[in-house]
C-alpha cells in the first residue's frame, strides 16, 4: 500500500478529508480535490494511480471529470462513489470506463481491495 | 394525491436521502478513523478502552440502520417518478414491509413479506400500488387480535400477484360480518388498481393485488 497513489475527490470535505487521514493511516499516498477543477489540476500536476470521485458534485459532475480524466489519462483509474447502488449514473459511468462503483457510506476494507484491483488491472495493462 | 404533486414530493425525498447518506457516512469515517486510532495505541490503550469501543460499535449499529432506511426512503421517493412504469411485485412487497412494520409494531403485530428470487413485473403507477398495498395492511392490522400478523406473499401464477392474508383465528371480527364492507372497499380498490395494469406482451397480467378474506 506504500506506493500507492490515490486521489479523493468528493465536495463533502469532512467526509473525505477523514477518509484521507484513514488511508494514510495505511501508508498510501493521498491528495484530495473538492471539486471537479481541482481534481483535473491535480490529476495534472501530479498525477495518481487511482481517483476515487464522487459522482454528485456541485458545478463539474462526477461524469465530466470522469470523462476528462479518461480522455487525457486513461491509464488512470477511477472508482467512483454513489449514494445509491444501482442508479443509471452509475451505469454510465460504468460504461464510460470507471473501474468500479462503490456505495457511500463506505466499507474501507472493500474500498483498499477495489483500489488494490484497479492497481493489479492498472501493472497488467502497462506490462 | 396529484402526479405532479406526488414527482415534487418525490424528487425532494430523493435528494434529501442524499444528502442523509453523507451524513452517515462522515458519522460512520469518523468513528472508523477513531476505531484506527484505538489499534494504533495497541497495549497502551486507556483504562476505558473496551466501553469506548462497544459504544462505537452501537453508533456503527445505527449507521447500517440509517443507511437501510434512507436506502427504503429513496425507493419510495422515487416510485413518484411516473404514472407507469415497470414495477417487480416483490421489491414493493419489501418496501411496504419495511413501512408497515413500525406502526404495525405499535399495535404489537408483525408484517411478513414473502418474495421471490424471479423478478414477478407490471406494468403500474408504482406508487398507487405502493399505497394500496400500505392502506391494506394499515386497515388489516385494525381487523388483528395483538400478536398477530399480516402475510404479504408475491404468488406465481397465471397473473403477477401480491397475496394478502391474515391469520383468520387473530381477527377481531368476521369477514363476513361488520367487517365486509371494509373488505368490499379494499376489493373495489385492488380491482381500481387492476384495471390501470397496462397489458404488455410476454408480460402476465390480471389480478395484481388478491385477498385472501
């Protein structure tokens, strides 16, 4: 987990700045962007392995920066969250490359193994 | 209630159950960050360690709770969403369970929700069905001796069905009786609700809501 280099990117500060201070706990590189701006400046600044995006966000939605990020970067890969399964924004984004759509409130454990799992899919794509 | 009441009603439910998930789920970060912080300190752990512990286990508790609720809150809001749409019998049967269960609580019954794996699909203004199946319940849980319950059972038959049936020794009174008109109207409206059901090809139709006096 040590190498890992993950981006949050959630408009709920409190939520993902805790998660941040969690999986830094776990010794992973961890940036955090509020919004869709600030996400797409960080992806290009410093780009990371893993985003992990909301999909509900005010101004830029969860599926733009998706689609950005894909455009400009798609050996990065994205997980994103949703408040409820099943719902169609997810299967869009689903369908426009996320890796994975994870349930908030989340479980950490499943979130470090999906983030593990797009790492693993990420190394066989490079190789 | 008027659709485009019922769609306004909905939309802001829905969007409300939103903005309660993040609210969980700072709760449920930040006890999982504190639960982190206790590990950290591993032996060192103060004298009072075990009860901080079981009291974050009682809040995680209540998260999973609210999480489930606002889950079932959402779904409900949304079958505002159109006058028709294509609803599994099984999924409003859950629902409504979940609904009855806390007022039918009150009155010291059970509601029992039967559903099936295979997905038993009409055609229907889902929320018309979703209140005709929570009035019959509400109604049949006035008709119950305390203990008893009321069963919501999705048939596979010839027709996409909801069976709801009561205990008949835990009634107050007879089907027949005093009561029969109560059953009469309930009848009158399932066969209201029925008569909306659109017809669609390789789709069952017929009885949606069936009771079993």
């Amino acid at each position: 987990m040590q190498d890992w280099k993950v981006l949050l990117v959630d408009d709920e500060r409190e939520f993902v700045s805790t998660l941040a201070e969690r999986l830094s706990m776990r010794k992973m590189q961890v940036q955090v962007a509020n919004d869709g701006e600030q996400a797409l400046k960080k992806v290009e600044t410093d780009p990371p392995q893993v985003v992990v995006l909301d999909l509900m966000m005010p101004g830029m939605s969860g599926l733009e920066v998706l689609d950005r990020i894909k455009g400009k970067s798609p050996e990065i890969e994205i997980i994103l969250l949703t408040g409820m399964g099943g719902s169609a924004e997810a299967a869009r984004g689903i369908h426009q490359g996320a890796f994975d759509c994870l349930v908030k409130p989340l479980n950490i454990d499943k979130l470090i193994e999906r983030i593990g799992d797009a790492l693993k899919k990420q190394s066989g794509m490079a190789s | 209630m008027e659709p485009d009441k019922a769609a306004f009603m909905g939309k802001v439910t829905a969007g409300i159950t939103h903005e309660l998930k993040n609210v969980l789920a700072i709760i449920k970060e930040s006890v999982g960050l504190m639960e982190d912080l206790i590990a950290l300190d591993g032996e060192n752990a103060f004298p009072d360690k075990d009860r901080f512990l079981l009291t974050m286990s009682r809040i995680m508790a209540q998260v999973t709770r609210g999480v489930d609720l606002s889950t079932r809150l959402n779904g409900f809001a949304h079958s505002a969403d159109e006058t028709k749409a294509l609803v599994d019998l099984s999924e409003a049967v859950e629902l409504t369970g979940h609904l009855c269960r806390r007022p039918a609580r009150l009155k010291g019954m059970t509601v029992n929700a039967v559903t099936r794996e295979e997905p038993e699909t009409v055609m229907v203004d889902p929320m018309v069905l979703q209140m005709m199946l929570y009035q019959s319940v509400e109604w049949l849980t006035g008709l119950l001796s305390p203990g008893a319950g009321v069963n919501l059972e999705v048939a596979h038959d010839e027709t996409s069905t909801v069976i709801i049936s009561t205990e008949k020794e835990a009634r107050r009174g007879d089907a027949d009786g005093p009561d029969a008109l109560q059953w009469e109207t309930l009848e009158a409206t399932a066969r209201f609700l029925d008569a909306s059901v659109e017809k669609i090809e390789g789709q069952r139709s017929g009885m949606c809501i069936r009771f079993l006096r």
